[in-house]
C-alpha cells in the first residue's frame, strides 16, 4: 500500500522500545550480498530470527554472520539424512540435531547443532546490530507496533547498510530512500526505508510485495 512520504526533516525521534514487539509479526530474512542464493537460514528458536546461515559445497560447511563480514568452516550442520527440502536449520529452543518440524510461522526446518564458538559469534553479531542508533518518527514508531506492518529493528538497520540509496523523493535535503529485498514467511517484497541521516531517524518504511 503506498504511503505519503514526510513534509519536513524536523519531526522529533523517538527509540524502539522492545517490549512493545506485536505478536504474530513472522519470520523476516534479509541476506547480506555476500551469502550465496542456495545459502540455508540459520533460525535461532530462542531469539526468535534468522542469525546467519549455512552452505555446504564439496563436503565443506561454511557459516555466514548477519553482517556478512566474517564465515567460518567448520563440518556440517545438518544431519546425514537431510531432506533438501528443509528451509530452516534451526538451533536453540526445543529443537535437538536432526529433529524436522515446522517453525511458529509454518517454515519447514531441521534441529542442528554447532560450536559454541560459532553460535556465540552469530549471536553476538546479531546483538551488535541491534546496539547500532537508530530512532523512529511518530509514524513509523506506530507502525512498529502493527503486525501487518512492524519490521524487526536489525532487518531494518541491515537493509540501510547494504540497500540500495537514493535522494528522497521529495527533494528533502538530508534525507535518503534505501531499498532492498526482504524475505517474510517465505514470500519475496522490497523494503523502503526513508531515512534521516544527521541521526538516523527513521520517517518512513513500508514493504511492498514482489509481483512477478
């Protein structure tokens, strides 16, 4: 659904509070570049997102950060018998090494199992993108709070630091659109962030669906 964008750069910023997190928002995977296409999510049961992900090629496991700065080989993930259906590797949670099910959002994966040391370096990537500064307009503070339109804040900041920038629309000085594509429950949209840049205010985002 399109949305008027901002008359002004001066609307006052205001932080995401977490808590206020709706229920029933999805599963959102917004890959860096870096990560190959056939790349499998890594979907942490007990932070409730994606926080890397895993290829296998030549009997070589190799595992991907959020950020996409670091990758790590080590064996396997995945149990012997993997059905290369599966969608999701998940760790944490309930889920032990080879067990297969559906996620909370209907996403088929298997339980894995990793180094601690791995598992502890895509979390705390994970946790440092979360950290970064990032402040919301009224609007889209409101919208955060929408199942249908709420966005996880390290999608967000993920999407600013790899998409797409252009001027805004409107010819606001200061003002920058990124764009990037985003993954939620499966089906494919493009993320639009309208972002203030002297302190990464947030005046505007929306994710429309990809049509084919």
């Amino acid at each position: 659904m399109a949305m008027s964008l901002p008359d002004t750069a001066d609307e006052p910023s205001f932080a995401w509070d977490a808590a206020l997190k709706p229920s029933g928002t999805g599963l959102f995977d917004i890959r860096p570049p870096s990560v190959p296409f056939d790349a499998k999510p890594i979907y942490d049961a007990d932070l409730d997102c994606i926080i890397g992900y895993q290829r296998e090629f030549g009997g070589v496991s190799r595992v991907y950060s959020l950020d996409g700065t670091i990758s790590v080989s080590e064996k396997p993930l995945e149990s012997p018998l993997i059905d290369p259906l599966d969608v999701l590797f998940i760790v944490g949670g309930i889920w032990r090494e080879g067990l297969r099910g559906l996620t909370e959002w209907g996403m088929k994966g298997v339980g894995s199992s990793m180094r601690r040391a791995t598992l502890f370096g895509l979390r705390a990537r994970y946790y440092a993108l979360m950290q970064r500064p990032l402040q919301f307009a009224t609007k889209p503070l409101v919208h955060m709070q929408n199942p249908g339109r709420y966005v996880p804040v390290h999608v967000l900041r993920l999407a600013i630091k790899y998409g797409k920038r252009t001027p805004d629309p409107q010819g606001t000085k200061g003002l920058f659109m990124y764009t990037y594509p985003m993954m939620r429950n499966g089906k494919s949209y493009v993320l639009e962030i309208l972002v203030r840049e002297r302190d990464y205010t947030i005046l505007h985002f929306v994710f429309e669906p990809v049509r084919k």
